[in-house]
C-alpha cells in the first residue's frame, strides 16, 4: 500500500469534492481539509485497507475507485456487508464497538483519504453541508440494505443495479456503467447464488430491460427496471 501524506490529484474525481473544495485547490476550505486528512493510501486491486479487531481510529473517504467490506462466518464463508464508492465513508461501524468490525479490500485501484475521528467532528462542526451529507450517506446505506433482504431475487437484483447506478453517477443520471464487483460478489451481498445473478441478469437482457457487454451495463428501459425493483417510494433519482 502507497501513502502520501499530502496528494489531491483526484480530487476533482470525487464527489466528496463540493466539502473539499471551492473555486480551487487553494481555497480556504481546501486547506481545512488538508489538515485533517492524515493521508492518502494507494491500494492496488485486492489490497486491504484494514481487517477486523483492528483499533478504530480512522475514517476513509474515497478519492477514486471501490472497494467492498466483508466478515468471515463460523464456517470460513465470506459474507460481503457493502460496496463503497467514490465520495463514500468507510468505517462508521467501528464508532460504537472501538474496533473495526469487516475486512475493507479493494475491488480495483483506489485512493482512499485517511481521516482521523476527531478530526472528522472538527470538520463537520465547522460545515453544516457536510454534516447533511453524512447523515444522507448513512440513511442510504440502512434504507437499501434493510430494503433488499425483504424482496424477491428479482427485486432485489434490479434495486441493486439501480442503487449502484445511482451510487456511481449521483451527481448525473447515467444508464450505463461499468460492474465494480463480480457477479460471484453481488450474489454473496444479496444473498443470492452466482447462477442466480447470471440467471436475472440474462432475463433482463431477454426482455430488452437492460444490455450487458461483459462488465458493461446499459438501462434500456429503466422506468421498468425501477418498476420490477417495487422502489417508487425509495429516494432515487428519476429517469
């Protein structure tokens, strides 16, 4: 794992950037964060960022890239609890026990920010837009997990692919992105076999309601999509 103490060069990539900075990388907010980020990891594909039992001490931004959170089960099973995106925080888990409870790895190169706790509440006491937006990232987070665990393989498929849409792309509707993940991993997050996911997502392309090109996924119809998911009441961006 690469770490550099001071480097914003994807900044303008994150959507974390409107809290990081305003009309340039020298601006006064610009600085504020600098001086709370500890440092930036470089992590390589299936690199870890930390693993359980570790001490909680840091919170971590995303820069650029994904990255996944997993535990081991009695059996020595992995059981993924989330994907993580660009903008996204990674470790408020760890706040209540004092320690981090999932296994955090990439899923592709990616520069995480390494923000000490305190200095993570220093900076949301001083910006009540960030404080928000936390509190929106954490909400998004309970709502869709909760929400696909209690629906069919189906729905949970298609609100999954939606809320990853979503995820990727929040500031822009986008209908086409690339998988971050495998489909093995989106099966084991929704609690669905392999086969299963390669099962849907075939269904879908049947039925003309998306295209898939290896890791490619296109929405040709996402107004159904959205339909099939049963998340009209979700907030979700429009199509």
């Amino acid at each position: 794992m690469k770490n550099d103490s001071n480097d914003n060069s994807t900044c303008p990539n994150c959507t974390f950037s409107p809290f990081c900075m305003t009309e340039g990388k020298n601006s006064r907010w610009m600085n504020q964060i600098n001086l709370v980020v500890k440092q930036h990891h470089h992590l390589q594909k299936q690199e870890v960022l930390y693993l359980p039992q570790n001490m909680f001490r840091n919170l971590y931004v995303i820069q650029c890239g994904n990255l996944k959170t997993y535990q081991i089960d009695a059996e020595g099973n992995e059981l993924i609890r989330g994907f993580y995106f660009s903008g996204e925080v990674l470790g408020f888990e760890a706040i209540y026990a004092g320690n981090y409870l999932f296994s955090a790895v990439a899923l592709s190169e990616t520069v995480v920010c390494e923000i000490p706790y305190d200095n993570f509440l220093e900076l949301l006491n001083s910006n009540p837009a960030l404080q928000k937006h936390i509190l929106y990232l954490i909400s998004q987070q309970l709502n869709i997990g909760s929400y696909l665990f209690s629906i069919t393989a189906e729905q949970r498929l298609a609100a999954f692919l939606i809320d990853l849409s979503n995820r990727l792309h929040p500031f822009e509707i986008q209908l086409e992105f690339l998988l971050p993940m495998s489909r093995q991993d989106i099966g084991n997050y929704l609690r669905l076999t392999a086969e299963t996911i390669s099962r849907l997502l075939s269904q879908f392309k049947k039925n003309k309601i998306i295209a898939i090109d290896h890791k490619r996924i296109q929405f040709l119809q996402p107004e159904k999509l959205k339909f099939m998911a049963g998340i009209n009441d979700l907030p979700i961006k429009n199509f």
